[in-house]
C-alpha cells in the first residue's frame, strides 16, 4: 500500500497571543498542493513496525511516523502484524511546508487501513492533533480554516487551481518552536482573514491574488525576515520576477500563487539558476485517490 503526504501551504496566518499551555492561538487558512512525501507500507515477517526513509537525517525513531505508529501501538495494546514503513522524502524538512506532519497523517491513516484497527476520522484526528497542530489539517485535507492552535479544522470551498512557485535558500531549516518563542507581545496583525476566506467562497481568482498584494499575510514573517536577511533577498528576487512572495508557517519557504504557466516556470529556473531551492507545483483538492 502506498499513501501520498502531500505539503501545505499557509495562505494567511494570524497569531493571537500565547496560551498558558505554552502554545498560540491562531487563525490560518491552509491549502494543500502538489509536491509529496510518499510512504509504503510492506508486510513484514516478524509482529510490529519497522521504518525506513530515504532521507539519510530523517531515519531515526524520533521521526514523527515512528511517533504515529507507537501511539497506535499503545492505544491498542496489542501485537500487531508486521508491516515495513518506507517515508519517501521530497517536501524540504524545517521549511513551513508541513512535510513532517503529512507524513504523520499518511501513518495514521496507513497504520489504521493495514492493522484494520477501524478508527473514524474524528478519532485520526484526535491522535493526531496529539502528536502536532498542523496533523488534523493534514488528514483532512484540501482547502481550510485552522483554529485554535492550529488543530480545529473547518472545510472550506476548494482553492481553484493555481500554480504555486515554491522557494527557499539551500541548507536553510528553521524550527518552528523558536520561532514561536521568538515571538513578544506585539504580534504583527494581519489583514482580516475574512477577506480571503470571502474571496475562497466566491471563486473569486483575482481576489484570491490580490490578498498577497499586501505583505501582512502571515504574522510570522516580519520576525523571521528581521532575522535571516537571506530571506529579505530571496523575497525581494521573487517580487522582481514578477511574483507575489509569502512565506508558509514559520518558513524559510516563500510561495507565490500565480495562473500562468511561463510566468511561474520562468520564474522557479531563475531562482534555481540563483542557487535557490526552487519547485513549481501547483494546488490541489481533497481527493479519496491519494492512497494505491
Ligand atoms: O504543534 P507542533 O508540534 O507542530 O508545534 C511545534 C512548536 O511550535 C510547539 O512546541 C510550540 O512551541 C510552537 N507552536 C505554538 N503555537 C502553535 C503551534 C506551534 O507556539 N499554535
């Protein structure tokens, strides 16, 4: 059995402030898009899980599939048939790309599939927010609202199809944690999210674009720009190339949405051709084909 673990891209991220559990509220509209870990799923002779990854730093059992599949482990309290997970890796670790988290999502829904253990979605879900906020928006998929810190889910209308110019410095990874922790009290605000979301539910292409014509679309970005210039140039090269930069998460990756094909693929070479990490990918909707 195969499972795609697609990435995600932040739209627009608004924190609120931070929570006695340590953790931030926030308010984010998330989107799903095409580039994609992989994971398989093998029987294997002996009871358990054993795990594989083709990214040398990744293979450890800290990863987050490991963490997935002893939750399950635990929670059924039982032996269980012999399975080989092997994570595929292509979404840059430590990007703000989620790659991690969908990989997490992929194991619990492969796990709950091949060890017929019967979980609901609700209950996926659960788990996962459990082992990551950003986990329940991986396994549902798609086009959404997140809130709370970042686990409660809400569906909303498919984003329509843009192709998505990806980018980030070499050797760049930054954790999610310190830049949080980075964050005082004055929080930079965002435009109100509402005016994506409105342009979502109608359709509406150029109202989906003009959101990035403002840089205020993601609190995290002032405090991580003001502290890796790197990322200054980067999001200075890609408004020259006629792009709309954001950055996703807690980055480094930036991304920008845009409808043309030339515009988008002319744009990725030249960054690649700069040294950057680069990939033209474009969205995509919640499907049921995800899995083989
Ligand atoms: O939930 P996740 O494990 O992905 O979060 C990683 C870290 O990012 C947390 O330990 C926390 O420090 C920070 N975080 C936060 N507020 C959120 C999400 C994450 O402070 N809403």
């Amino acid at each position: 059995m195969k499972i795609v673990a697609p990435a995600k891209i932040n739209l627009g991220l608004q924190v609120f402030g931070r929570r006695p559990d340590g953790y931030h509220d926030l308010e984010s509209i998330l989107q799903q898009i095409s580039l994609s870990d992989c994971l398989t799923f093998q029987p294997a002779q002996s009871p358990g899980w054993r795990f594989k990854c083709s990214h040398p730093q990744l293979g450890g059992t800290d990863n987050l599939v490991c963490r997935a599949a002893r939750m399950l482990e635990e929670i059924t309290g039982k032996e269980l048939p012999g399975v080989t997970i092997t994570l595929f890796k292509n979404i840059p670790p430590g990007s703000g790309l989620g790659g991690g988290s969908s990989d997490a999502a992929a194991a619990l829904q492969g796990l709950n599939i091949f060890w017929r253990l019967g979980l609901s979605p609700q209950e996926l879900a659960g788990l996962g927010a459990g082992l990551g906020s950003d986990i329940p928006f991986c396994l549902e998929g798609g086009t959404a609202l997140a809130t709370g810190r970042g686990e409660k889910i809400t569906s909303l209308t498919p984003l329509p199809f843009f192709w998505v110019v990806l980018a980030l410095p070499p050797r760049l990874s930054i954790s999610t944690a310190s830049v949080y922790g980075s964050l005082g009290r004055n929080i930079p605000s965002v435009r109100p999210l509402g005016i994506l979301r409105e342009a979502i539910s109608r359709g509406d292409r150029e109202g989906i674009l003009n959101w990035f014509c403002v840089e205020q679309v993601n609190s995290l970005q002032p405090p991580v720009l003001a502290r890796y210039p790197r990322l200054r140039l980067l999001q200075r090269r890609m408004s020259e190339l006629g792009l709309k930069p954001a950055m996703s998460g807690s980055g480094p990756a930036f991304f920008a949405l845009t409808g043309s094909y030339l515009l988008s693929r002319r744009a990725a070479l030249a960054l690649q051709v700069e040294g950057y990490r680069a990939i033209l990918c474009w969205t995509v909707q919640k499907t049921a084909t995800s899995r083989y």
